[in-house]
C-alpha cells in the first residue's frame, strides 16, 4: 500500500481549476494536491500543513501527451547526407534512409525516442508510420506495436498508419487496409497523408467509411503546405457530416489555412468546429519546412490559425513531430519544447495558465465528449513540477523539472520540498 502524499502550494494553470477557485490580486490561490494509492484523491487550496511537501509556488501541470511524433524516423538525420530544403526534399531523403533500415534498427531508436519522453513526463505518446504499400506492412509497424507492450503501463504508445492517400481511391482496398490497422489492436488508428499534390476527394471519402466501418478512429496529416487552394480540412470536415462518422479525426499540421482568404480560413474551422475533430499544431517542423529555399530568409511561418480554433472551442494540441531526422533537425521528445516555439512564432498570451492544456489533453484524441473543466481528481497521480519556472515567463526555465508517476518520483530532486 502506497503512503498517502500531499503536495503543498502548487501553483496549477487556471484550466485545471474549479471556475469557483479562490484568488487573491486576481491570481488563483495555491494549491493543496491529495495523492493516496497512486491516484489524486483531492485537489483544495492550500493550507499550513507540518507533514506535506512544501512546493513553494512550484509550478505543476499533469502529465503530457506528445500527440505527433514520428518515432521510426527518429535520430536519422546523422547518418545522412545534405537534405534538400522543404517537405518533398525531406521526404526524397527519407525514402532514401530507409532501405538501410532493420527491425532491429527502428527498436533502438524508437525506443531511445520513448525513454526520453518517460523523462520529460510525458504519459500518451501517438506516433506515425509511414504505410506506402498496399499489400504489404511496414517494417515499423509491428516493431510498434511490440513497443506498446513493452511500455504498458509508463507510457500509452498509439500507432497511426499514415497511408498516403491514393491507396484508397479503390473501396474494397481502403476496407482492407482499415481491417489491417484494426487487427493490430486497440491503440492503433488509420491515418492518410493528404495534400495537392495527390488529392482525391473520392480516396479521402474511402478512408472515412472505412474507418467508420471498422469502428476506427482517424489520425491525418493535412494540408501541410502553403498552398492556398489546399481543401483536405475543409473537405473533411463536410465528408464526416455527410456519412455520419462517429469517431473521433484528428488533423494535424492544417499549414495552407495560414494563407487562405480569411473568410475561407474562417469558414473551414467553423465547419470543424461542428465536426469530431481536433486540430495538432506542430511548430517546429512547420517552420523549418514551410517557405523553405536554400539561401533566402523564410517569410512565412507556417503555423496554423491555433488562436482562431481555440477562440471556436476546438480541441487543439501542440506536439513533436519529428526529431533529429531530415523533417527536423531539433527536438528532444519533450512537448513543453513545442508550446516554447508556438509562444513566440504564434504570439500566444498566458502560455501556462490557457496554452498549457494544449499539452495535457489526452481525452482531445479520445471518442465521445471532452468534459469542459477537466480535473486532476480521481486521475492517476503522474505530475510534471516546475522548480525552476514561473508562471510569467514558463515555459522558459523548465527543463529543471519533477516527474511523479503514480505519486512516486521517477526523476528529479524533490529533496528540497520533503517535509523535515
């Protein structure tokens, strides 16, 4: 039986507290954090108490979902020649990588990607892997699904076959492939890379029933271009209306409504907004991708409009993408990195008291209806504290950080905050 802990005078982001929460010069109050048998039993303001730890206004948010990453393509970029600039150059480098990879290869590597997440505090990891044949599986994808048992119960590991989208213009073989993917298990999802350059409204429309059919949610990479005419968001936001899916999408990247009409952007996220989907910005690898010509500044930043879907109460979440591969040659694992990028590049207000949540959500990729005011009650006690950070400037100073599981501290020192 696991010792009862309360944590003392945390400082917890205003998402995460009751809309009654007691504050003080128009701050809430700290807080007192419960934690018996692993779980959060309470979460009340804090009060003097000789047999807690004294956090001292350290900030703590919950354990972090990283909901796009690409695990497979990890720590490749060193071993490859010059990479030429943007989307379609970094994936010509890619395909080149991979007819060197082994099993034993992407385990290593992947696995070296999820180490780094457990030790940053992440708890829900969802990754991509490319599915380019439509006979047979990727290499990756049971090395996937192997790692998803290993890492039971420290870290959720979700699999997405990210399919490219022409293999679904034909019915029968977008069923086939969705049974595959449904096969593999409860943590995996179809996905489908869409954008101009293969668009087909009748492939997109395919992977969507046959989704529904197969009572799978969906995980695409969408219009991640700058390319104004680009309707993947738009189109699927209308396709699941019309066949009634009952999942949950999640659309990530979304970079071409950055360069839309306003009132087109505006209408695309309204449209979404009424539909099963949430939206996952991916900062960094957009920056580096998007506008890119080798020897000329960007203009353009690439990131989607996240102000305007968070203004429509669409689910939206930061995360990774890819790290130290031809996509990104930065990155660690850690998403508090990608909420550190979207601040600047996006201008975003409060990062730790209204963005945070965009890396804490993990019901946004789940089915059925996110609760308006989640809570950290009844929830398993996997904690991220601050000790460096505050509230003004994080996420800047955090990587000095405290990382409970279940209520146990698993990495950092929490030395100083025991009681004596």
């Amino acid at each position: 039986m696991r010792e009862p802990v309360l944590l003392n005078n945390l400082r917890l982001p205003r998402w995460l507290l009751a809309n009654d929460w007691p504050q003080q010069d128009g701050v809430p109050v700290l807080a007192s954090v419960a934690i018996e048998g692993g779980r959060v039993r309470s979460v009340q303001p804090a009060a003097p108490s000789p047999s807690a730890w004294d956090l001292g206004g350290r900030l703590a948010l919950p354990g972090f979902v990283d909901a796009h990453t690409h695990l497979d393509k990890a720590f490749t970029l060193p071993r490859m020649k010059a990479v030429q600039p943007g989307l379609l150059g970094a994936i010509d480098a890619m395909l080149a990588d991979r007819a060197h990879w082994t099993p034993e290869d992407v385990r290593e590597r992947a696995a070296r990607g999820l180490q780094w997440a457990w030790a940053c505090g992440t708890t829900h990891v969802r990754t991509h892997v490319d599915w380019w044949e439509p006979d047979s599986v990727p290499m990756a994808w049971p090395v996937m699904a192997e790692l998803a048992q290993d890492w039971a119960g420290k870290v959720r590991l979700e699999q997405v076959a990210l399919i490219k989208l022409p293999l679904f213009e034909d019915a029968a073989q977008a069923l086939r492939l969705a049974q595959q993917v449904k096969a593999t298990g409860p943590h995996a999802l179809l996905g489908g890379f869409v954008h101009s350059t293969n668009w087909s409204e009748n492939a997109l429309r395919n992977l969507l029933v046959a989704a529904q059919a197969c009572d799978l949610d969906i995980d695409l990479h969408v219009d991640e271009e700058l390319n104004a005419v680009a309707v993947g968001l738009q189109t699927t936001a209308r396709l699941l209306h019309e066949i009634g899916y009952e999942g949950r999408v999640v659309c990530g990247h979304i970079c071409a409504l950055a360069v839309q009409p306003e009132a087109q952007a505006l209408s695309t996220l309204d449209a979404v907004a009424r539909a099963p989907i949430t939206v996952v910005s991916l900062p960094a690898t957009n920056l580096l991708l998007q506008d890119a010509v080798t020897g000329r500044t960007p203009r353009l930043r690439g990131i989607t409009l996240v102000k305007e879907a968070q203004a429509r109460g669409i689910p939206l979440l930061f995360a990774s993408d890819n790290v130290q591969d031809p996509f990104c040659r930065l990155g660690s694992f850690d998403p508090v990195e990608a909420l550190g990028t979207a601040a600047l590049v996006a201008q975003l207000d409060a990062p730790f008291d209204t963005w945070s949540q965009a890396l804490c959500r993990a019901d946004w990729l789940r089915r059925g209806t996110a609760p308006a005011r989640p809570t950290l009650v009844g929830e398993r006690a996997d904690l991220v504290l601050f000790t460096d950070a505050d509230r003004h400037g994080w996420p800047s100073r955090s990587a000095k950080r405290v990382v409970l599981r279940d209520g146990h501290v698993t990495h950092g020192d929490a030395t100083p905050f025991l009681p004596t």
